[in-house]
C-alpha cells in the first residue's frame, strides 16, 4: 500500500540536542513538506521541497534543518538553536492534478525532556 | 498578510445535533479552499471548492464556498461520535507552493 511514513512516533530531546525525524514516502510524489502543530495555531509550514536536492524555508524554519537527497525521503532535523521544538510534527507529500492536494503522514510528537 | 480564520475553536454537542462550522478567508491570488478532518493524527481530506455557490457533499457532510464574501462552511448533519475530530480548513492561492491553514475547529460529539 502507498503511503507516508514518519517515524518515531514518539520523540524526546534533551537539551542542547539535535533530533532527527523521519519522512519516507512510496506514493512517487515530488512535493514534500514539514508542518509544526500545536495546539490552538493550525499547521504551520517549516520547510517544503519540490525537487530533489531542493528545499525552501517556511514561515518558521528557524531552527530547523532538511534535506532531499532521495525522491522518496525528507528527513526534518530539530537542532539545539529552536528553543520551543515541543509540538507535533506532520509530513505531507503532494500529487499534481486531482483534488487531494496534501496527503499527511501520522506525526511525530516531539517533547522536551 | 494573508489569513484564515476558523470559527468557533471548540464546539461540544449531543450525537444527532447537526453543526456548521465557518472558514473565513483573506489571502491574495485565491485558487480554492480545502477541508480537512484530522481524528488523532493524520488530517484526511474532506473537500476542495474552487466555485461559488456549488455545494459538495459526502454522506452526511456538506460544504460551500462564498467567494464574494470569503468564506466557506461545512456542515455535519445527525452527528455521530466518530465525528468528533479537529477539522481544519486551508487556503491554496496561485503561485504558491504550500496549502495556508487556518487554526481549526474541535469538535466533540458526546453520546
């Protein structure tokens, strides 16, 4: 079955600690994309790519960082420098044409230990 | 700056009640509105409206769009537990790359 895959579901960070969630999809999309989510604020876009070995900053990318070396994969790294990381963190992947415009992954939820 | 508001945040109601939930919009260069409903996790997709006026609707969920006023609702009839859910709505607009969400609606629908 095609689908997202985020892993850890779970994930916790001590202080001064980078963390590095994973995003792998089998559905051939060319978009990816990061949101952060907490409560109250809707999703907000961290970074997304179109292309393979390209990526763009969000509206709050600031302490985080990407890469697409792989179609199928979009690894988020949470670094020391964003000082709130706590939040759920969702993946989606976006097909061309068709009404389904995001398909999401099931989150990881990061906590600060 | 672009926005999208949701209204209510939070709405508590008995299994059969019906409920309209509203999205309202500003935003630049407008494509079309999506509804999402997200239960635990994933957000699943609901409906896109590009048109005014033309209504959507999937067993007992229903939604519009207003372009003239900007917004959009989305109607649940008999509402049943396994409605209950966050439902966000999210605005696509031309020469974008990313959805803008709004906040959400929590919806619980108690027995």
């Amino acid at each position: 079955d095609g689908g997202i895959t985020q892993s850890p579901k779970y994930l916790f960070r001590k202080e001064g600690q980078n963390v590095t969630l994973s995003c792998e999809q089998n559905l051939n999309h060319d978009a990816m994309y990061w949101y952060r989510q907490d409560p109250g604020q809707g999703l907000r876009l961290i970074y997304y790519s179109q292309i393979v070995n390209d990526f763009q900053k969000g509206d709050i990318a600031e302490g985080y960082s990407v890469s697409r070396e792989k179609k199928e994969s979009f690894p988020l790294t949470v670094t020391s420098a964003q000082k709130n990381p706590t939040a759920f963190y969702l993946c989606a992947s976006q097909m061309w044409g068709g009404e389904e415009k995001l398909f999401f992954g099931s989150g990881t939820q990061l906590s600060v230990l | 700056e672009d926005k999208v508001v949701q209204s209510p945040l939070s709405l508590v109601v008995h299994e059969g009640d019906t409920v309209t939930l509203n999205c309202s919009y500003e935003v630049t260069n407008f494509r079309s509105l999506l509804w999402y409903k997200q239960e635990k996790k994933a957000p699943t997709f609901l409906f896109m409206l590009t048109s005014s006026g033309i209504e959507k609707k999937s067993g007992r969920l229903s939604s519009i769009l207003d372009k003239k006023e900007l917004f959009s609702i989305l109607n649940i009839t008999a509402t049943q537990t396994g409605d209950s859910a966050v439902y966000l709505c999210a605005v696509d607009r031309t020469g974008a790359n990313n959805l803008f969400f709004g906040t959400g609606t929590r919806l619980t629908v108690i027995p």
